[in-house]
C-alpha cells in the first residue's frame, strides 16, 4: 500500500489463477491408435487465453510400416463445459517419415549380372508425407497440473518424396500420393 490504495485480496489471488479452459497445460503424452498409430509428445512454445502453440514429436507407426515425425498445432478451445471439463478443436501441420519403405515394382528388365531378362525389381526407400489434420479432443482437469484427454484425429497425408512402388496398401492409401488418417487417441496433459 505504498501509494495510499489498499490491494484488494481478490486481485492478487485472480494474478495467479492459471488460464481457464484447458489452457494451463504444458506437456501433453498422447497413444493413439488407426491410422497412423503412434506415441505423441507435444509441448506448449506459445500461451494463449484461447489459442496455444504446441510443437509436437511422435512415432509409431502408419501404412503398415515405421514412421517418425514431427509438427506444429494450434489448440483452440472451443467451449469450457465446467467441472474441469473442456472441448479442443486444434488443427495440425506436421511431417510423416517412414524411414523403410519396401518398394517393389513391376517392370521387365534385363539382369546384366544374371545374363537374361527377368520381372520386377525391388529397393527400400525412405517416404515422406506432407500432413494436415483436425484434433477433436475433450479434456477433464482432476487439478490445475493433470488432466485426462480423450479425442480423434481426422485429416489427410499427401506425398512429398520417396519411391511408393506398385506394392502399396490400396486399401489404405488412395493412389500413390494419398492417405486418410483416421485415429482415435487417449493420453495426459500436465
């Protein structure tokens, strides 16, 4: 009270109070399983009321086959429900690497090393896909540090580089350039 205004309890204890929202988090673990399966670990660069900046790395596993990657996400929250309880929509961009890629191809070629002609050839080839996806996710805060989140993942993956080849899963890719990513996840925030 040095200027002769008395402070007020209730603006000291609103100073220190964490955003509302969700917002307050600061690391996130994720397990998310369909397409891509992957372990997810994201941390907050930059804090916002509304709309936070999170950088995030992960692994595991898409097209039937390892992948690695890394990205960047915006969380917005869209509504805060009470109870702790918020609904995130939080678009993504980020890059999916599969680092082995089997790409067979079926061509007819002559083997110089063999001496005639023979089908098909094969080589492992790194792939590198190009990812936008939307996170629905749902968040239940237990404290201001811990809560619990529960979402899906819904998006697309187009190709940058890397040799497909003729052997790629159909089912799950739409052409050689394309695939859905659809995934359902679960995991903590702190």
């Amino acid at each position: 009270m040095p200027d002769g205004v008395p402070v007020r309890v209730i603006d000291v204890f609103d100073a220190n109070m964490p955003p509302p929202g969700g917002q307050q988090h600061w690391l996130s673990v994720n397990f998310a399983l369909g397409q891509p399966s992957i372990g997810r670990v994201g941390v907050k660069v930059l804090s916002r009321e509304n709309n936070s900046l999170w950088l995030e790395a992960y692994g595991g596993s898409a097209l039937y086959d390892g992948m690695y990657g890394f990205g960047a996400r915006l969380q917005h929250t869209a509504w805060t429900l009470g109870n702790g309880d918020s609904f995130f929509i939080s678009p993504g961009l980020g890059v999916h690497i599969l680092p082995d890629w089997y790409a067979g191809h079926e061509t007819l070629h002559y083997n110089r090393r063999w001496g005639y002609w023979t089908t098909g050839y094969s080589q492992y080839s790194p792939l590198y896909f190009l990812a936008g996806d939307v996170d629905f996710s749902w968040l239940h805060d237990f404290s201001p540090r811990f809560g619990f989140e529960l979402g899906m993942k819904l998006g697309l993956a187009g190709r940058l580089a890397g040799d497909v080849g003729d052997c790629y899963p159909s089912g799950v890719m739409w052409g050689k350039n394309l695939y859905p990513i659809v995934a359902f996840y679960s995991g903590f925030r702190f």
